[in-house]
C-alpha cells in the first residue's frame, strides 16, 4: 500500500464528464489499497473569467479581495469531484484551505505556505476516505484566505505530498509527459522518461507549462518525487527526479519559450553608486519580479537600464518607475511587450563548452536578433522579438539534435 497524492488540473476537470473521469482514476487507486489526497484546480477558464471579473472593476484592486473571488473556482471543483467519488461508491470529502488547514503568510496574490497540519488528513485516509483538496489556496495570518498565485495548485499539491509524507505526487494534466519542447511547435518533439529536478525548474521558470516553477521548487527541495502524465491515456508518464537516478545526461534536455514577457528601458540613467537600487528597490517592494538584466555605459556619464518584467505586471512597473523619476533622475522609459524569452536548458552544460555559441550561431542563421541575454550553470535565455518564437524554438530544438524519429 502507498500514499499518493494526486493533483487534476484544469483541463482535466474542465466538465463534468472529465470530472467523473477522475474519479474513475482515484476509484482505482483506492480499489489497489492505496491511501488517496486528491488537489484539484479550478474547471478550465474559470480561474481566467474570475481574474478578468476583478480586473474589469478595478486594475489596482485589493489582493485580499481578489483572493476571495478567484479561490472559488477550485471550492467549486472540489465539490464536484467530492460528489462524483461519492456516486462510484467510493467514501470522499471536500476539503478547503482554511479546513486542514493550509497556512500561509499574508502576502494575498501569491502567497507562500509556511506549514500544513495534515493530522486530520492523514486520519481519515487511514481509515479509507479520500481527501478532495481545494489547490491554489489557504489561511493567511491575518484569518483571511489567501491564493498562491497563477499555477498554485500544483505547489499545494507537492506541499500536500511533503507534509503527508506521501510516497510520490501524481500531476495528471493535458499532455502525457515532459517533452524535449512544445510539441504543438514542433512535432518531432521527444517525450522525456526522467528529467532531473534542476533541469525541471530552469524550464519551469522560463516559460515550460508542465509544472509551475514553485512546485518544482518545492518538490526538489522536499525530494517529492512527481510524476507527470495524461488525465486522458494510460502511460508512463514523466518522473522529475534526483540527477543520480538519471543514468544518461544528454546535454540538453529542452527548449522553453516564455511570450508573457515585456521589456523596459530606462533611458539616460545617471552612473553613479545606488542607481540600481533605486530603480528595482521599488520595483520589488511593489511586488514586480525583474528577470533578465542589461546595463549600457554611454560617454557621458549616463545608462541605460534594461530588464524584462511578466507582461502582466508591465502596467504596475510603469507606475513605479514614474513615482520614482526624482529619485532615479532618467531621462524617459521605453516599453516593449512584443518580446520572447527562448531558453535552452540541460544538466550537461557543467561538462560541456560551447552550447551558448550554438545558440547563438542558430539563431544568426535565421537572421534573429538577440536584444538580452542572460546565463545560469544549466540555461541559456535569449530575449527576441515575439515574431520569430516559433522559428527559434524549431530551429534550436533541430539544432541541438533534439527531434525525434
């Protein structure tokens, strides 16, 4: 007997045909003795038409009341799949954040977990019930619910495996594994039978769907053992696992490609000691993650500042800047959101020289201009104009002999 964990996401629960489809699912781990905690995410769309709702009355609008509205898609889910498990004939209940409960800190919108008391979960597993667990949400310290962000259902999920002790965690979604890159985009594209933890998040954080980059973080860092596979066919699927258990490092295991980025261009910058401060001190008190960064020197004593930001958070980056212009003493800000991030990650590149000059030479080829670049141990990312992705992702994928027969 085994405890799992298995976590549906939206597309898996997007009616209710698919929502009695994972039941069959879960009806069948526990027909083989298993010990079951289901997390779902909201119904397909749902969570989109519920933030949409929030933004439409207000742009700036209070977290805390955000999170009220967008956490009832998965309140909602839960319940039915509750209800479906109960018709099979299989004992189940619907949990809520608040319930277990799911602590987090009070940062609403994207708040991180800080302790799950699992004693009572755990109890009634024992004795044969399935939790059916409300993902992406939990009780802040201030008695208020709280969400975890776009994607939180998957790191509830893992958090929930750590905290039961689970034996692995079970991500059923859309696709049947982790593959070398979208294969919408590419169609020789490889599924992955393993793929290491450090490879995992590099894709995650730069723009692979699979797996949402905290999930990965936290799996990794509790040594959760996931496994990706199909709401929708039987298989395999994708384990994410140590790097020791994988006997064969290729040099690279995937191409991710992000379109939900925007850059910014603070023109005319003094260069003086503290700049930088000024300008993603408040950036970060905001709330507004800064990934890549560029900084050209002129002649005169100026710079300019360049750095991409989630297009999603490009308005409040703009109204930041501007609040700060006294301070920072720029010249003027220039805005593109028709910008890319193409990564090309893989373990192998600790034993292995020349794979940013590929990249490079790749994207040369196709005539693509590079605007940033920055670098990790394991990845390297590009930002290009929005127009080529496709390209760079087919010829990339191609040229690091990723496709398949």
């Amino acid at each position: 007997m085994a405890r799992i964990v298995m976590k549906f996401g939206g597309t898996s629960v997007a009616d209710l045909d698919r929502i009695r489809h994972a039941a069959a699912r879960v009806q069948r781990e526990v027909a083989a003795g298993h010990e079951v905690a289901v997390v779902v995410s909201a119904m397909a769309g749902v969570t989109n038409q519920l933030v949409g709702w929030c933004q439409s009355l207000a742009p700036l609008h209070d977290a805390r009341e955000y999170d009220t509205v967008v956490a009832t898609g998965e309140q909602v889910t839960a319940g039915l799949l509750a209800i479906a498990l109960q018709q099979a004939g299989v004992e189940a209940r619907s949990w809520l954040g608040w319930q277990i409960p799911l602590r987090t800190d009070g940062a609403h919108g994207r708040a991180r977990i800080a302790v799950i008391e699992g004693a009572e979960l755990l109890r009634r597993m024992a004795a044969g019930q399935v939790a059916v667990v409300a993902g992406f949400q939990g009780l802040g310290p201030d008695h208020r619910l709280t969400t975890l962000g776009r994607g939180g259902s998957d790191t509830s999920a893992v958090a929930l495996a750590a905290a039961l002790s689970a034996d692995r965690c079970d991500i059923y979604t859309d696709v049947d594994g982790i593959y070398t890159t979208d294969p919408r985009i590419v169609a020789r594209a490889r599924k992955l039978d393993k793929i290491a933890y450090e490879e995992m998040l590099e894709l995650a954080s730069v723009g692979a769907k699979v797996l949402q980059t905290r999930s990965v973080e936290l799996a990794m860092k509790q040594r959760v053992r996931l496994r990706v596979l199909s709401s929708f066919a039987d298989g395999p699927g994708t384990l994410v696992v140590d790097e020791d258990e994988i006997m064969e490092k290729e040099l690279v295991a995937g191409i991710a490609y992000s379109r939900d980025e925007a850059k910014i261009t603070v023109r005319r910058v003094p260069d003086r000691p503290g700049i930088a401060a000024n300008i993603f001190g408040p950036l970060a008190a905001s709330g507004v993650n800064v990934d890549m960064i560029v900084q050209n020197l002129a002649a005169d004593g100026t710079t300019d500042m360049t750095f991409t930001v989630g297009r999603a958070d490009l308005p409040r980056a703009e109204a930041v800047l501007a609040a700060q212009r006294a301070s920072i003493g720029y010249a003027e800000i220039s805005t593109d959101p028709d910008v890319a991030k193409i990564s090309v990650v893989g373990v192998g590149m600790r034993s292995h020289a020349g794979v940013a000059n590929t990249m490079f030479r790749t994207l040369a080829d196709k005539s693509i201009n590079i605007q940033v670049i920055s670098t990790s141990e394991i990845k390297v990312s590009v930002l290009i104009s929005a127009e080529y992705t496709e390209l760079a992702v087919r010829a990339l994928h191609t040229a690091y002999g990723l496709d398949g027969a």
